[in-house]
C-alpha cells in the first residue's frame, strides 16, 4: 500500500496532515470523512456525486489537479463561498501527485 501526505484545514481552522492510500480509488471527500475532519452529515450528503457541494474545499498549495468535469463545474456555479480556488473534494481522486497536496474545507452553507 502507497500512501502519501495531505493536508486538510477543517472548518474551525485547524491543520491536519493525514495519510491517505493511493491504491483504494478514494477521494480526498471519503478522506475527510475517515478521520472525522467534519462533523457527520455535513459533508458528501450527495454520496460524491457532484450533485450538492457539501464537500467544497479551497485547494491551497500549488498541485496540478485533474480539470475539473462539467458536473463539478455547474454544482460550484450554485455555491456558496466559491473561490477561484475551490473544487469539490469528491471529485479529487487521491494519486501519488497529491502528495503534500493541502486543502481547507469551505464553510458549511
């Protein structure tokens, strides 16, 4: 098993780094949730599938990410607290590229 180090801001401004296996096909949204970094029922309410924006996050450091696909696109339009930067965490699959990746979760609406 590979895993690598990412960073996950919660929603009341604390910092944690976490492992997270790059050979599981899970996403940075089933990470946070695993280490219970936000509160049960607050985030990936639509199971990860673009369809509710639950699990926006801020992506911090300077990672090349996949482009993100029209669903995701058209679901951050209808947020609240969109930055340039955010993306939705279910759709950031976990690869050995994200090693040292940091995120920060966006407030709940």
């Amino acid at each position: 098993m590979n895993d690598i180090k990412i960073t996950i801001i919660d929603r009341e401004g604390k910092s944690h780094t976490v492992n997270a296996p790059t050979d599981m096909n899970m996403n940075v949204m089933e990470l946070i949730r695993s280490y219970e970094l936000a509160p049960e029922g607050s985030i990936g309410i639509c199971g990860g599938m673009a369809m509710c924006a639950s699990c926006q996050c801020y992506v911090i450091s300077d990672h090349e990410l996949p482009e993100m696909d029209q669903d995701e696109d058209l679901m951050l339009s209808e947020a609240f607290f969109v930055k340039d930067n955010s993306r939705l965490s279910c759709q950031l699959f976990i690869t050995d590229a994200m090693d040292g990746l940091e995120v920060e979760l966006a407030p709940e609406a």
